[in-house]
C-alpha cells in the first residue's frame, strides 16, 4: 500500500482556488518557461480534456500564465497575470486541443522567446504534483523534483558515455536518464535528473562535446 505523506493531506501551498487546476497549471507553465530557458514573448496554449472544460472556473488559463511569466505556485500576483503578461508584451492565445489518450489535465505549450523555441507538453497529476511528457515531440518523464539536464546533440557513439562521465567527474549522482532520438544518427534528446546541484562549470563542459549541442540546466520547479 503505497505511503500518503502530509503533503498529500494538506496540500501545497499555493493561491488557489484548486491545486490541480490551477498550483498545477502554474508549476506547467514555469516549467515550459524553464525549458525554453528565457522569457517568453509568446505562446500558443492547447487545452485538453478536463482542463479545456472546466479552465474558466480554476483560472486555469491564468494559472498558466504566471508560471510563463517566472512565478511560482504560491504568488499573490497571479491572478493578476493576465494584465502582468500584457505589460511584459507577452502574446498569447488559448485553444481546445485533443491530445489523444493522455491525462485528462494537459496542456500543449508552444513557447518563444528572443532565440529559441520550444514544445511542451505535461499534466498536472494532482496536489500541485506535474509531469511533463513531452518536449520538442520527444517523449519526457519529469516531475520537477530533481535538477534535470537537458541535452540536444546529434546522435552518434560516445556522446551519453561523456556526458555521464562529466556528471560522475564532479561528483553528481543521476537519479533517473533517458535517451530518446526520432532516427539513428539524427537528433536526440537526453534528460538526466540529478540528484546534486549542476554548476555552470559541468554545463559548459557538455557544451563543448560536440559542435550544435545545446544544453541547459532546469532546478526543480
């Protein structure tokens, strides 16, 4: 019998009205944020299942919101999120999307900023609690709750082997890693989340392994 801790009783602290609608929206948001690895400057929202039916009570669409904006789940400014995002020149719009057999609250993030772009998809699963499952059409398992790294390269031999072998140089231990790649030899994504800090020292050395890698560092959200 799985164990129920106190955080699963009370819940998180957060600005409501509900955790899974709107903490976890919020947490969705950041996340996406994160992963794009700088401001947002606009956004295309897919609202799925129960998210896309119910948003308007839970503010979930405004929820979402704040976390692009950088805030956290427990932000008094985010029921003001939808004026903050205007005065930021944040572009946005919300659409209902079917995203197949996938948590009834999920959310498709297409996300810009000032040099990159990204996809993401994730759910919030309950208490506060997210996963993401998707990103850039690679398919993810985060929860936020380690430091993850995430690395974009060209698939070929040796690349997974140095990337750990840096982690394990600088002493972190990785909890959980996956590797996913559309085709041999084309793009693949790794995600190693950690269970120790990654200092921008160890960021820049998985950088350097190959020419076009993009790497970032994403702490816990």
């Amino acid at each position: 019998m799985p164990q129920i801790g106190v955080f699963d009783v009370v819940g998180p602290i957060m600005v409501g009205p509900s955790s899974s609608h709107t903490a976890g929206a919020v947490r969705l948001g950041l996340a996406a944020r994160k992963i794009l690895g700088e401001p947002v400057k606009s956004a295309e929202i897919g609202l799925h299942g129960s998210f896309a039916a119910t948003y308007w009570g839970h503010r979930t669409d405004v929820a979402i919101l704040a976390g692009l904006l950088g805030m956290a789940m427990d932000d008094p400014r985010i029921p003001a999120a939808e004026e903050l995002a205007d005065k930021a020149g944040l572009t946005y719009g919300f659409q209902t999307v079917d995203l197949g057999d996938v948590h009834p609250n999920s959310v498709q993030m297409r996300v810009k900023g000032e040099r990159s772009s990204a996809e993401v998809i994730g759910a919030s699963t309950g208490g506060g609690r997210i996963l993401i499952t998707s990103i850039d059409q690679f398919p993810v398992a985060i929860e936020g709750t380690y430091t993850v790294l995430l690395a974009k390269y060209q698939d070929q031999p040796g690349v997974v082997a140095e990337v750990t072998r840096i982690l394990a140089d600088f002493g972190i231990n990785i909890a959980f890693m996956n590797v996913s790649r559309k085709m041999r030899g084309s793009t693949a994504l790794l995600v190693a989340e950690t269970d120790d800090p990654i200092a921008r020292e160890v960021l820049e050395q998985v950088q350097s392994l190959q020419k076009g890698i993009t790497a970032r560092v994403l702490p816990s959200f």
